[in-house]
C-alpha cells in the first residue's frame, strides 16, 4: 500500500482541512483545525509505529513473553494491514 504524506491547514472559514501532499487531493475537514494537523501527523506517523509493533511483537513472541499482550498486538497488527 502506497503511503503518502498529509498535510493539515487552516482554511480562511476557520475549518481545518487536511490534504495529501502527493495529490492536493483533501481528504478530511475538521472543525477545529487543530484537529486537522494531529489528523495528517497520525497519518504520517502510522507506517513507522506499524513497523515496531510488527518488530516487537515477533520479538515477543521468539522469545515466549508476553502472550496476551502479543495477540493483541497481533490483532492491532491485521487491523491495520488488512
């Protein structure tokens, strides 16, 4: 799955909009245009802590730690890559 970047920004009404970087495509409007800017930011940030809960888990589970913390990340893990 491609991942691009996201980009929050006030509109002039006041509404945050968020919008792919890539495309200019928008993607969400917030009211609050905070809430547009931590949107875009979890976007951005999602590939990367994907990546070390895929690392810990398997290091977990190597070493036989942790069961149900392990098939909760598991679960987390098929959410997200499904």
């Amino acid at each position: 799955m491609e991942h691009t970047k996201w980009y929050g920004k006030t509109q002039s009404s006041g509404q945050g909009l968020v919008y792919d970087d890539e495309t200019g495509q928008s993607i969400a409007v917030a009211y609050n245009p905070d809430d547009a800017e931590r949107i875009a930011k979890d976007h951005n940030a999602a590939p990367d802590l994907l990546e070390a809960l895929q690392a810990l888990a398997a290091i977990c589970e190597d070493e036989d730690r942790f069961p149900l913390h392990t098939e909760t990340a598991a679960l987390a893990i098929a959410k997200a890559t499904q």
